[in-house]
C-alpha cells in the first residue's frame, strides 16, 4: 500500500505539462476567433487529433491510470485553454463514454473508431439524452424506440434537445424510452450510424458562451437502426426490463453511479476556466496602478484574488477525491461525484464573476478573455446535471430521504 500523497507521478506531471503546451500553444490563441465565429473549429480538432490528443487511443490512456487523476488533469489543463475549443474536442467523449458503459466489447470495437475518424479525416460524435419536455426529469423521456422483429430493426422516433454535435455527428447515440411507464428503467441507448435516414439536426443554436462547440435540436423521424445497434444487446435489455417490471432497483442505481463517475471530469473542465480567469486576474492587478499604486496592494483586491485561489484548490480536491473514489470502486455514499461537480461550477461562477471585476471596464471588454469566461463558466451550474439536481443528489445521499 503505498504512503498517502498528492505529488503527481512523473507520467501526470507529463501528460498535464503536454495537455498544457497545446492549450497555450493551439488553443489559447484560437479561442476569440471561434468564440466570434460561432463554429466548429475544425481545424484545432485535426490538430488534437494529429498530436494524439483527439481519439479513443488517449481517453483509453487516461482512463487506465489507476488514481483516476489523469482525464481531470487533462481536461483542466485543456479547458484552461478554451473551453468552447475544449469541448468542440472533449464532446465526443459523452457518446464514447455511453457506448464505453453500456456497450458490448463488439460495439465498442465497431462504433468508437467512427466516433473520432482519424487524423486525417476527424469526425465527431453526440450523445443525445435532453428533449424539450426532460431536462433534468429524464424519466419523462417521449422518444420511443420499438422493435421490429420482421427485419431485426429498432424504430427510434422523436425529438433531442441541445445534443452536443447533434447533427454534424458521424454517430449520435441516441436514448429512448421502450416501456414509458418504467421511467428510467425503461430505457435504452442506441447508436446511430453514420448517414441513416431520418436523424436531422437542426442549426446551430446561439449560446451565452461555448460559442465554438456546436449545440443543437436532434429531430428522429421513424429512424430505422439495426438490431446490433441496441447498446448492451437484446438479451441483456429484456433481462433489465423484467427486473424492472418486477420492481427491482439494481439498473437505476447503476445509472446514477455512471453520472457520479463522469461528474468529476466535468468539474476539471470547469476548475481549468476558473484558473485562467484567476491567473489573468492576478497579472492584471499586479500591472494596474490606481491611485499611485498597483491594485492588488488594496486589500479588498488581494483578498478577492486569495479567495479566488482557495475556492479553485478548495474545488481541485474534490474533483481529485471524486475521481480517485469512481477509478478504485469506492461507494459515493454521500455524492461525492455530484459535489465535486457543484462545488467547482459554482466556483467557475464565482471566480469568472470576481475576475471581470478585478479588470473594470477592461474585463467588461472584448479585448480581454476574462468576460468569454465569464460567459463560458455558466454551463458548469447548468449542464450534466444542473446545481439544484447535484444538491438533490448529495441530500437524498445523505439523508437517505427522497428529497424533491
Ligand atoms: C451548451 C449545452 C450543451 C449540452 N449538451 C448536451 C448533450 O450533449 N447531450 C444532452 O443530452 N444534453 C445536453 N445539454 C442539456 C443539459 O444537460 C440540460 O440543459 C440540463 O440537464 C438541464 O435541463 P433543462 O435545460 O431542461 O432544464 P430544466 O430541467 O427545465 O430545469 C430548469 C430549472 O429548474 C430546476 N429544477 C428542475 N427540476 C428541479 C427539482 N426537482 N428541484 C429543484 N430544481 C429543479 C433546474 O435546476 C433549473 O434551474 C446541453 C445543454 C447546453 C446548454
């Protein structure tokens, strides 16, 4: 066993110090231009994908490292970078981490090379589980899949709300309800493949921030997928049907773990856009001179900026504890997946918010990236789970009460 420790190990501090690199190098010096552009920026995926940053090969090499560490510290470090970039790159992984988690070996094989494309050609993929009428209350998904014995197909109809890629995807996978009245555990996730008849996206919708990923309705229309396509298998569908019928709660509690256990990664991504505001922030004040001296030696300046800090390592440790517990099975008995995914969006939030203060009308300009990370930081209260369903998560895991 070894001793506790929060070093890094040297392949960390590698993969940390690399991620970084192209941040600043790549990302960083793109993001104004397709902030304003409002589009994918195609080129910087082809570039992550040329240097190994994009594809299945290294969401594989983070997720083996056994303290879980690694997809946050990359994810903050590229976020730090630009998080509308970030996650025009890191969108993908949602739908791989849905096929990766409900997926046979044999899907995996099939749908995750077509998910990322290669150098050469990348593509990208979507996850689509939102609908009009089920933001936060999933179970009240309308889309229907049914099968269709005859021909070995499932029929997949209905409509998906704000879908990351949704539409310019080589593969969306998609969820449905298959027995409504079983809620959640009446659903099911399927990949559909590139090019199939019936899936439109819709154009792409006009954010606050993230302006560079692209956001988008996902419209299914009798959309025939074949049985193979069903994530998991039939066998193993029917069998999770019956428990649920019989009232057994064994698949929804999976289903909350594999939100508590990408919850972290999410955070990271939210901590790396509150450090570059924090760190901007503090450049800033050393260089502003008010009153015959630089800002920061005021201290309701300095002050704000060590708070600023503290709330980011304060969020750091428990996104790395959220992390550490999923990779080494630990039970998240009081939502620690949940917590470390609220704590660091509303420090996003927060920081972002003090930052554009500390500037003044600077930060209230274009000219400075501290106001598109202000924008930006608000998906973290928003997204995988708003704040209000994470605190609903943490107080039922708490009290062992289900609190509404
Ligand atoms: C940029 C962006 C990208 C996205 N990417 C994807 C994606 O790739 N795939 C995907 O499937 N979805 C995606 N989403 C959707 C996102 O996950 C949802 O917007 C989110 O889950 C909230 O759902 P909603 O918008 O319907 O809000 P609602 O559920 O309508 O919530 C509205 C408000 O009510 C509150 N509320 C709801 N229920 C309760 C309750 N029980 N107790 C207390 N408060 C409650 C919420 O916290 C929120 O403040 C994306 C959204 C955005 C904006």
């Amino acid at each position: 066993m070894p001793e506790f420790s929060l070093d890094l190990n040297e392949e960390q501090r590698d993969l940390r110090d690399w991620v970084h690199g192209f941040a600043k190098d790549v990302v960083r010096p793109a993001a104004a231009e397709w902030d304003a552009r409002e589009e994918t920026p195609w080129p910087v995926i082809q570039e992550a994908a040329k240097i190994g940053l994009y594809g299945f090969e290294f969401l594989a090499n983070t997720w083996a490292d056994p303290t879980g560490l690694s997809l946050c510290l990359s994810n903050e470090e590229l976020f730090w970078g630009d998080a509308g970039i970030g996650l025009a790159i890191f969108g993908t992984s949602l739908a791989v981490a849905a096929i990766y988690a409900t997926g046979t070996p044999d899907q995996m094989l099939e749908w995750v090379p077509q998910c990322f494309g290669d150098a050469a050609e990348p593509k990208v993929a979507a996850f689509c589980t939102t609908e009009p009428e089920a933001g936060s209350d999933v179970g009240s998904m309308k889309t229907r899949a049914r099968y269709d014995e005859a021909t070995d197909e499932w029929v997949i109809s209905g409509q998906k709300a704000y879908a990351t890629n949704g539409g310019i995807a080589n593969v969306h996978v998609v969820t449905a309800s298959i027995e409504p009245e079983l809620g959640s555990r009446g659903q099911a996730a399927f990949v559909v493949p590139p090019g199939t008849p019936g899936l439109n996206g819709s154009r792409k919708l006009k954010k606050l921030g993230l302006r560079a990923s692209h956001t988008a309705d996902v419209f299914l229309d009798d959309v025939r997928v074949p049985g193979r396509c069903l994530l998991g298998g039939k066998e193993a569908l029917d069998a999770r049907l019956a428990r649920a019928r019989e009232g057994r709660k064994a698949q929804g509690q999976a289903a909350m773990r594999t939100f508590e256990l990408s919850r972290p990664a999410v955070g990271a991504q939210a901590l790396g856009v509150a450090r570059a505001a924090y760190e901007y922030a503090l450049e800033y004040a050393k260089g502003r001179v008010q009153f015959g001296r630089p800002i920061i030696e005021n201290q309701a300046i300095a002050f704000a900026l060590a708070d600023m800090r503290m709330e980011i390592d304060a969020a750091r440790l428990l996104v790395w504890r959220a992390a550490w517990m999923g990779r080494n099975n630990r039970p998240f008995e009081a939502g620690e997946g949940s917590m470390s995914k609220l704590k660091a969006g509303e420090v996003a939030v927060a920081v972002t918010e003090k930052a554009v203060q500390i500037l003044g009308g600077a930060g209230f300009l274009r000219e400075h990236p501290v106001e598109r990370w202000f924008r930006d930081a608000k998906i973290y209260t928003i997204f995988e789970g708003t704040s209000e369903i994470q605190r609903l998560v943490v107080a039922r895991a708490i009290s062992g009460t289900y609190i509404r």
